[in-house]
C-alpha cells in the first residue's frame, strides 16, 4: 500500500507542535500537523505569557500576537498565603486564552504552507529507512521525522515522582473581584490556585493540587474552593457547578526525548509544576528549536542532539522545581510571602530570569 511521504509530521498542535510545523514549514519542508481535539479548544492552563514566551513569538515573527487577540496585559502578581499578602509587579506579561493563543499559532502554520487536521488522534508506528509511519482513523503516513507534541498525556513511558500533583482548569463567565491586569496566586499545603482575567472577560482559574486532596474534598470545585478559603480569597460562587478539565501528575520526565526518526518537544519531553508561568514559554521555545532540527535530513546523531538541547531547558526549569519544593513546606512559604510583602523587589531578580529568552540552538547545546 502506498502511503502519504511527509518531511515532517507533527503530532499535537499546541504552543509545541504549531511551532515546529510552523518553522519546518517555513524552511520548505512538506509538514502534516494532527491533532486529537477539535479546535478551536481550550486547554488545562493558566493562560499566562512571561517575557520568555514573548520573546520566542517574535523570535518566530509572531510579536504582534498578543495585541492582535487583544492580551490583557498584567501589571501585578498578588501572592496569598494564609493570612498573609504581597503585591508583586509585573513587565510586559499577558494574558491571553489558549483557544485564541493556540489556534493563531496553528493559522500562521497552515498559511506557511502546513496540512493540519484536527479530530483525530494519531499513534506513532514503527521507523525503517524511509522514516517512521503514524495511523490515525482509518489514514496510515510516513514522516522522513516524526514529532511528538502531544502533552501531558503522551503515551511514552514517563517517570513520574510520589507525591505529584495534577493540573485543574475552568473558565467562569463571572468572578467578580479578580480584574483584568492581575494575577491572583492562593497558595497552599494541598496545592495552589491561579486566577486570571482573559481578553474576553471570562475568568480563568489554573490548579495544581494533590489528587488525594481533590478526591477527599469530593471534587475539583471543593478543592479549589478550601484552597482560596484557607488564603482568605473570595472563591466565585459557582466553582462546583464549573465545568473542569484535568491533567495527569504534572511533574514527569520521558525515559527518551529523541529515537530513531522522533523527537518529543514541548510537555511530552518533560514538564515540572509551572508556578512561575513559564509553562507556554518552554512549549513554544522547545517548539521552535525542534522544528529546526526536524527538518533537517534524519542522522542518528540528531537523538543526541535533541537530548542536549532538551537538557538545556530542564537545567532552565530548576527555579520551578526549587519552588514546587518550597511550596510544600506551609511555614517556608507563609514566611516567604510574608517577606515579600515587606519588600517585594525581593523578586525582581526572579522575574528578570524567568523573563530572559530561552535558547535551545545547537550552539547553546554543545557549549
């Protein structure tokens, strides 16, 4: 049976997948994206775009993005620990919905020249010299190089570490006492709570929390509710009639980031609890550098390669494991919000770095 040859083939069209279809595109590669959900969709996730995520859009000639879906732009983080409060100022973050984030990424790639389909889950077979075939429904292709930006719930063997938290997400049409221009942050011993105001008003609320937490308190809504009650923050009133989406346990590594004729980028080559909001900066920046180096002609090299480049980025996401550490310990956390609300330049240093640029070329790699 003949089967469809691409250069590339992209699985996930995330803030990963998009943009590495979106560059193998772009350097004259013939590129299939595929995608499980059907889009526009939103998915588990603050919503939050930091200098970094910022700089890899225009870095990929998408700066004017953000204004284009009309980002609410975030001038304060307000932290909330027990009783305790601290006003943390912000540069140049913004909020935007991964519906509106996720689907202008993917239109710039179909307009680069990228056949997307959506609706369909794809699974990756077996790779010979002609490169490594992926089925979905009833269609069987060939990518020379196959990508795998299918999130969290990547079918790859992940490690994953006790105690791990799941991700929890619902959008409100109300919400009165979060406004537009602030990120509202309850932390607590079970997990933490963010809530954000998007460009078109709706009100999004992110967790990380503890899956025997969730169950005890008898639902997401509940769980999210004692959080935000335990830092004395007004909870919306319908947060168990919500609709909410969840996640498999957020802090996991893949036992291989790269095989013959694969590469797996953005979550599904590894992801930490995202409290900094860096989550969308390392999707998009993973995407971007593995889209270079997915178009290229395969050599097996490139799975060292891509490994060298994917330690890069978890060398970058040591301040979020340092926080999730920190974020256990209730008494360490209530003291360091308690400092920071004495003096909250504390954090301009933490900000500056999780602002800088992400670089993940093959330079950085080998340095």
């Amino acid at each position: 049976m003949n089967r469809e040859l691409y250069d590339v083939v992209v699985i996930g069209a995330g803030p990963a997948g998009a943009m590495a279809a979106l560059r193998c595109a772009r350097s004259g590669a013939s590129v299939l994206l595929v995608d499980k959900h059907r889009f526009p969709r939103h998915k588990v996730c603050g919503c939050c775009l930091n200098g970094a995520a910022i700089a890899a859009l225009k870095r990929a000639g998408l700066g004017d993005l953000p204004q284009r879906l009309g980002g609410a732009p975030l001038s304060t983080l307000r932290l909330a620990c027990g009783r305790y409060r601290a006003d943390l100022p912000l540069a140049g973050a913004v909020a935007i919905s991964r519906a509106a984030m996720d689907g202008a990424i993917v239109e710039s790639a179909i307009t680069a020249g990228v056949k997307f389909i959506d609706g369909q889950a794809a699974q990756v077979g077996a790779a010979d010299s002609e490169g490594r075939s992926v089925h979905f429904g009833r269609h069987s292709v060939i990518g020379r190089c196959v990508v795998v930006a299918s999130g969290l719930g990547s079918s790859s063997g992940h490690s994953r570490p006790e105690g791990g938290r799941i991700g929890l997400c619902s959008l409100l049409t109300d919400g009165t006492g979060y406004p537009r221009g602030q990120v509202h942050m309850a932390c607590a011993a079970r997990g933490y709570v963010g809530l954000v105001r998007l460009e078109d008003g709706r009100l999004d609320i992110a967790a990380a929390v503890d899956p025997r937490f969730v169950r005890r308190c008898g639902g997401a809504g509940q769980a999210v509710r004692q959080i935000l009650d335990s830092c004395h923050m007004a909870a919306p009133l319908d947060l168990s009639a919500a609709r909410w989406r969840g996640t498999p346990l957020l802090t996991r590594q893949p036992r291989h980031v790269a095989r013959e004729r694969l590469l797996m980028i953005g979550d599904a080559a590894g992801y930490v609890e995202p409290f900094t909001g860096e989550g969308i900066a390392w999707a998009l920046s993973s995407g971007w550098s593995g889209g270079e180096l997915a178009c290229k002609a395969w050599e097996p090299a490139m799975v060292a390669e891509w490994s060298r480049r994917i330690a890069l980025l978890r060398r970058r996401q040591g301040a979020c494991r340092w926080i999730a550490r920190l974020l256990r310990r209730p008494r360490l956390t209530r003291c360091a919000v308690a400092a920071l609300s004495l003096a909250p330049r504390v954090a301009r240093p933490m900000f500056r770095h999780l602002d800088r640029p992400i670089s993940m070329d093959s330079a950085a790699a080998r340095a």
